[in-house]
C-alpha cells in the first residue's frame, strides 16, 4: 500500500468513526455530501457578493439555519466550510457553550481565533496570517493599504492606534522573537505590555507617528475582530466566515444575558449600525423551536415582550434594545429551515454509506433499508446513519446476530434555574412529532 493509499484508507475510517458517533468532520461530509441546495444556493451568491471589491464594502452579510437534534446542522456547517475553502475564504466554526456564552464577543473571538483554519495552511490561524503578512513585506501595495487603513481607522476613533503600532512592528525581522510573539498573541485576544510596544517605535523615532494610549477592554473585541477582517484579506483571502453553532444554549441563560445576545445575533447578521464588517459572512444554527419555546410571546418564557423592558431598565445595556428586538424577530421569522430529506435521498446515502464501510473494512455489509414513512427521530439522517453503522458493525462481527437499535428521548434544557414549567408550551404542542434530543442505546 503506497501513502496515497493509506491516507486514503485513514481518511476513510476517521469518516465512518465520525458517522458512528454523529459528530460531523471534513472526511465525513465529503464522503456524504450534504442535501440542502437552498441554503448551498444562497451561502455561494454570499460569497460572491463578498469576494466581489464593490459590493464587499456595503456590509456584513450571513443567515440563520434551524432544524431538529439531528437534522444536520453541523453536517451543513461543514459542508459550507469546504465551500468556502473552495472559494478562498478563511472560516471559523464556534460551538456556542458555558465556557463561550453569545453575549461575550471577546469570548466567542477568542474561539474564533483559535478554531480558525484557512484553505492552504494548516498551521495555528494567527501565526499564518502573520506568516503572510510577513512574507508580502512592507513594499507591499497590500500591507501599505492595510496599515494605512488601521491608521485612518484610529484617527476616526474606530480603532487603537496600537493596532497600528504593532501591524508596523510585526513586520521588522530585527525585533526579540518574544515582541513578534506577543503582537501575535494581542490580535489573538490577549493582553500586552503597552511600554514594550513604545520601546522599540522610540528607538526607531516612529513613536510619535504611532501615538497611542492603553486600549480600553470593553473596545477590544469589537476591533480586534474588525483587524483580523482587514488582516485576512489583506494576506489574499476574499473574507472571513464566522460559523456559530448550538445557539439554542442561550436559553438557559438568564434574562438579560439572552437580551444581549439577541443583540449580539443582530451584529453578527449585520442588522445593526453600530457594527458592521465588509466582507464578513456570518451562519448561525439553532434548533427549531428555539424561537417558540424562549421568544414568542406564546411561548413559555416569552422573551419578545420581556427581553425589551428588561434591558430599557438596565443603566448600562438600555442603548441594546433595539438590536435585541433585530436579532429576536430573525430568530422568530428569518431562520431558514433544513429540509427533510425524502425517501429517495435517505436510500441514496444510506447506498454511499454502505459502499464506504465496504471500501473501509474490506467487508461485503447488507443492503439497509430504511423504513419509510416515519416521522421524528425516525425520519432523521442521523438516526438512519448510526443505526446502519450500528448493524453493520455488529453483524460484521458475529454474522448471525441480527441488532435491534432503539433510542431513549431527552427534552432539550431551555430552563432557567428558577424555573418550575416543565410542560411545553402552546407554540410548540402539536407542531412536530418531537422535539428531543435522542440518546442512542446498543441492544
């Protein structure tokens, strides 16, 4: 077996591995492919629009994507990530979760930094973009346009002057190795010591062409994701896109933490006029009946009349109001739903599916046939995929053994800890035949 083979072999088996458990990966989705050619259609004239220099300066662009515990929302987000790598666009996905709560953008651009990837490198997404920033020079037409654009940026106070201080520093091979670390790690979200990023601009009298004052902590997030845009392109990318899964976790928040990150969803989408980014393509994935359960006012905590006078009366989020209510009514009315796949399309990849354990375990699995006709968990591919990897796996290991696969149900947490309701709201009863999270069980 030659190296192409075993990594073809390797790839292989990292993509059942990921089927089996239900947790997509690049490996997986490729094998699969991915069904849903209204979102598809829509996220490529993003793209375009983002790629394209005249229409890229007009604002951020994205959308929201619902469906149920097991639909394939993940699987789509990976699936919009090869897209977007095949079109020359860095890409961060963001697992919304306690330790990166939606209301806290330094938080969620720390992961975003972290869980960054860029179509060519396979390096950590900081150090690559600076690599290439490096490599172009300071001759560069594209580092000139960018340090002149941070500089312009900080005389209309939109930007710290630090920004650009240290874009002009990072680019000097003669400074300690630990500088150009800690420029690094700054962009990335962290602190830096101001008087070591003065020490060398007064020693190459360029002081006070960057004059700068220690940036205020509320103001960072919000530039630093701004830089790393301009960053990104400015290093021959077309733009970025930010993917923020499981959005549904903000209803176990309190009160006015989902007030803020409303707020923050109508950002993100570029509702908002306080934060706007040309060339920034946001995709947000909630489950279904997110919006029923926490916003309509039918709902059970009816956060669309609450959430407003919640944050009027708050000395310090009241300006907010108005990009909650933005990023509400989206979630209330512009989620764009995943389509169920039909019969057809389920045989088709459970057929693909069973060609790639074939190919996978040099071993001839049965034709599985789905039931169709089902509703719920039943109709979900991902039901249909590890029940088929489940038998397979089993009857490939004892023959005569014939699996029966069950599943147990779990509701989906939106309580708040004072919360008592358990019962589901009016909204949700009588819309689907399920609303939960499956636990899969081996018998």
């Amino acid at each position: 077996m030659n190296s192409e083979d075993f990594s073809n072999s390797l790839d292989l088996r990292r993509a059942i591995e990921s089927l089996r458990n239900g947790v997509p990966s690049s490996a997986a989705v490729k094998q699969m492919g991915c069904s849903q050619p209204r979102i598809e259609r829509e996220f490529k004239q993003m793209l375009s629009e983002a790629a394209t220099p005249s229409s890229a300066d007009s604002n951020t662009h994205g959308f929201l994507i619902s469906g149920d515990f097991g639909a394939g929302k993940s699987h789509l987000l990976a699936h919009l990530e090869q897209i977007a790598f095949s079109n020359n666009f860095a890409c961060s996905k963001v697992a919304i979760s306690k330790e990166t709560p939606l209301n806290n953008l330094g938080k969620v651009f720390i992961s975003a930094m972290e869980n960054g990837r860029l179509p060519d490198k396979r390096g950590r997404f900081i150090e690559e973009l600076s690599d290439g920033l490096v490599k172009s020079g300071q001759d560069s037409q594209e580092y000139k346009d960018l340090l002149n654009w941070a500089k312009e940026s900080a005389a209309n106070n939109q930007l710290n002057m630090i920004f650009a201080a240290s874009l002009y520093l990072r680019t000097n091979y003669h400074l300690e190795p630990k500088l150009l670390a800690d420029i690094d790690a700054f962009w990335e979200g962290d602190k830096i010591n101001v008087s070591a990023v003065k020490k060398p601009l007064r020693a190459m009298d360029k002081l006070k062409e960057f004059q700068f004052t220690a940036p205020k902590v509320v103001e960072l997030p919000s530039q630093r994701l701004r830089f790393t845009l301009e960053l990104i392109k400015s290093v021959g990318y077309n733009g970025w896109i930010v993917m923020l899964d499981e959005l549904e976790l903000i209803g176990s928040y309190t009160v006015l933490n989902r007030g803020l990150s409303y707020a923050e969803i109508a950002r993100w989408l570029g509702l908002s006029e306080n934060r706007r980014f040309p060339g920034l393509i946001f995709v947000g994935a909630v489950t279904d009946d997110f919006a029923l359960e926490i916003i309509d006012p039918r709902g059970r905590r009816k956060d669309h009349d609450k959430i407003p006078a919640r944050l009027q009366n708050h000395v310090k989020h009241f300006t907010q109001v108005g990009d909650a209510t933005k990023g509400m009514n989206a979630l209330l009315h512009d989620c764009i739903s995943l389509k169920e796949p039909s019969d057809d399309e389920i045989d088709s990849s459970l057929e693909t599916l069973r060609t790639l354990y074939k190919t996978t375990y040099d071993w001839e699995p049965p034709h599985y046939k789905a039931t169709s006709g089902l509703a719920g968990a039943q109709k979900r591919m991902r039901y249909k995929v590890r029940a088929a990897i489940n038998e397979w796996d089993l009857r490939r290991l004892n023959p005569n053994y014939r699996p029966d696969t069950k599943i147990d149900e779990y509701k989906i947490n939106y309580e708040e800890g004072e919360d008592t309701d358990t019962e589901p709201s009016e909204a949700v009863k009588g819309l689907r035949n399920s609303k939960f999270t499956k636990l899969w069980k081996r018998t």
